[in-house]
C-alpha cells in the first residue's frame, strides 16, 4: 500500500483549493455588489423607546439580510447613546456631517425610514427621492401618529401621503394607523402591519443592571417593574431641549395625572400585599423619574412602601432591557417598555388613553388583546389591578401567553423584512 508524500498532499491540497477558489470567484463574476442601505433613524434620546427603535431595526436587517452594508443616518445618538449603538454594531457608519450625507446619497442603493411614531423623517425621505431617484421604504410607524386632540389626530398631512405613496413599502406599526392610512388615500404597493423595530431590541449592559438590583435587594424574578406617565411628555421639564411651557398640555396632565396613574398606585399596594413580590418603579423617559416619587412612591402607605424600590435617575435602554429581563414583568402607562419586554419573552400589560395615538392598539395585533387597558374607559380602569395580580400570582401562565405573542412578532418580522431584502 503506497503513501502519498506529507509534502505532496500539502501541494495536492493547495492546488485543489487555487482551482476551486478560481471557480468559486468566476462565480460571481460580474454579479452586483452588496447592496447599501440608509438607515433614517434614532429620533432622540430622552426616551429609551426612542433608543431602542435603532438597535431593533438593525437587528432585523442583520439576521434577515446578511451581508448587506447598512449606514445610520441619526437625529441624535448623543448621552451615551452612540457608544451603546457601537458596542452592539461595531462595524456600524454613522452618517451626520453633510458631507457624509451627501456620499451616502451617492453610494447607497435604499433608504429605509426606521420605526418611529409618525413619518419623523419625511423632509430627507422626500430629499433623497428627490435629488437620488433611488427607491425608499418605511418600516414601522404609526400614522399620521399627531399628539394632540381627537381632531387633530383625524387628519392626514397630503405631503405624508404623497411620501408614503411613493414608498416601495408602507409598514405600519398598528392596525389602526394601516387602516387609517388605506382611508386617507395611501397608495404604496406594499401596505401592511409590521411590529415596531423595537421588539427585536437586544442591546445590553448586564453588569449596570445586576449592580443596581443587587443594591436594592431585588432578586432575578422576584419583581415588578411598574413606569407612571402625563398625558403629554413635559418635555419642558428637560434640561437642554429648550422646550416652551405648553399651558393647555401641563393642565390637562394635572387634570388627568392623579386619574390615570391611581390604578397603578393600587396595583402596587395589591401586589406588595397579596403576593411576595416587590416592585421597581422606573422610567421610560426621563421626566417620569421626578413623576413615579412624586405619583407613585410617596403616597403609598408605609407597609406598601417598605417594598417598593424608586429608582432615582434615568437610565439608557441596555440597562433597562436588562433589568426587565430579570423582573417577573412589567405594567404601566408607557409602550414601548412593554414592547421591549414581550421582544425579550417577558410578560408586559399597557395601559393608554386617547394622546397617545393609536399605537396602544398593536397589543391587540399581537395577540395581547387582554393586557391592554384604555384609561378614558372606567370599565377599563376597573380591571387593571385584576390584570397585574393574575400577572403577579401566575407567572407561569403570563409567560406562555407572552410566548404565543412573541412568536407573532417573529414570523411578522420575517416576513416583512423579506419584502425589504426583495426591494433592495
């Protein structure tokens, strides 16, 4: 039996891998680079909601589209929140000066318009049409998504029409805004629900939030993350936004405040007394720190209080997707908190009420009909705390439930995101 020479295998060897590498490269000889696509998004970051629309959107488009290049063309990824897109993209471009915006228009192939709570982007979607011709798409917004009275909210901008209609794509983060937009005369050739980018949020900083629970006795499980809100961000009360006092929006949240966050309060109270569990009261935007001492904390009774834990400052989305993922779930009048919760497999319950526009409405398209509460209905109001006990004293059930929901989203995201891949 005859033994091919070591040194003539290795010759062998390489010989074979040259011509299958030159047969592997004819290949694709002549075949399109990969596609490049602009990504308009991260709209501020006052709001880890806001935040955590950038990271989900990426996500997607890396573990539906690999290969594609993708640059970020941001409002505002300051406060920390550049070094956090970077830890969990570190091969993410940023585009800002105009000079980069003017090459990305050169040498991207697709603009998408991120998730977000209106068409945030419509100025520079309708200039890259405009000075590209390149195609364009919006993925995940809620429509016409005007914060304001019930008129106000009926109407549709005709420009926001005409962008939209000229979309290769529409996706619309609730059923509501879909049929809204089909009414008021959008015409984009694809028009359908896709779940706000936030979902597929999985930005992290565990060492932050195991530190923080650690201080505050809280245990993996153990806890309840709760988030009070006004009727209207008092975005005012921000230091560096330069916002004007808005007369009308702070005396309808003090008219309503006591109202729509007094159920919370009593689920608070119900849960401490009735199950072992403590409760986190956190912030999704950083005016609701100073409003959960104020709202939520100070006035429960001492008993109550004795297992409550305030968190006293505001935090980016990494640790709070952390800290949500080691609670037994969360309740309250925000959204996007809770969308970040179910994305992750934990069980969330929303509460709404008209101002917010019809974003509330996408826990009914996911399957979470029952764990959506509308505070202008006092029948509504009436089973929130029910709700947050059978939450608090079941976990294992709200986690199977949680589960079925969070399957929807994923079959959406795919699907949707093979409609951007074909559009590239």
């Amino acid at each position: 039996m005859s033994v091919t020479p070591q040194s003539d295998t290795r010759m062998t060897d390489r010989r074979t891998f040259l011509s299958h590498a030159a047969a592997f490269a004819g290949m694709f000889a002549g075949l399109p680079a990969p596609r490049t696509i602009l990504l308009r998004s991260s709209w501020q970051t006052v709001n880890i909601g806001d935040i955590g629309h950038t990271p989900g959107v990426l996500r997607l488009i890396g573990d539906h589209i690999p290969g594609v290049d993708v640059r970020l063309w941001p409002s505002d990824v300051g406060h920390g929140v550049e070094a956090l897109l970077r830890r969990r993209f570190p091969r993410l471009a940023f585009v800002r000066t105009p000079e980069e915006v003017e090459a990305a228009f050169r040498e991207c192939d697709f603009l998408l318009h991120g998730s977000g709570p209106s068409l945030v982007g419509r100025a520079d979607v309708r200039r890259w049409s405009q000075e590209t011709g390149k195609p364009y798409g919006v993925y995940g917004i809620t429509f016409p998504g005007v914060y304001g009275t019930p008129e106000e909210m009926s109407r549709a901008n005709p420009a926001d029409v005409e962008i939209l209609s000229k979309a290769r794509f529409a996706f619309f983060r609730d059923s509501v805004s879909l049929a809204f937009a089909k009414d008021h005369g959008v015409a984009s050739p694809v028009m359908a629900f896709a779940p706000d980018g936030a979902f597929a949020a999985d930005v992290r900083d565990d060492e932050r939030a195991i530190a923080f629970l650690a201080a505050h006795q809280l245990e993996p499980g153990r806890f309840l993350c709760v988030i009070p809100r006004t009727r209207f961000t008092p975005y005012w009360e921000i230091a560096g936004r330069n916002t004007p006092f808005d007369t009308g929006r702070h005396a309808r949240n003090e008219a309503m405040k006591e109202h729509d966050n007094a159920p919370l309060r009593d689920a608070i109270a119900a849960v401490v007394r009735q199950t072992s569990l403590k409760v986190l009261v956190c912030p999704e935007d950083e005016t609701q720190v100073k409003l959960g001492k104020e709202i939520l904390v100070d006035p429960l009774p001492a008993d109550v209080r004795a297992r409550v834990v305030w968190r006293d400052r505001y935090w980016l989305t990494d640790e709070a997707i952390s800290t949500y993922t080691r609670s037994a779930g969360l309740f309250g009048l925000e959204m996007h908190s809770p969308i970040m919760c179910v994305g992750n497999g934990i069980p969330a319950i929303v509460c709404r009420f008209a101002e917010q526009t019809s974003k509330g409405f996408m826990w009914r398209d996911v399957g979470l009909g029952d764990w959506l509460f509308d505070l202008d209905i006092e029948a509504d109001v009436r089973r929130v705390v029910p709700a947050v006990l059978a939450l608090a004293k079941d976990p294992a059930a709200a986690r199977i439930k949680v589960a079925k929901a969070r399957q929807l989203v994923l079959e959406r995201q795919r699907e949707t995101m093979e409609i951007v891949a074909r559009n590239l």
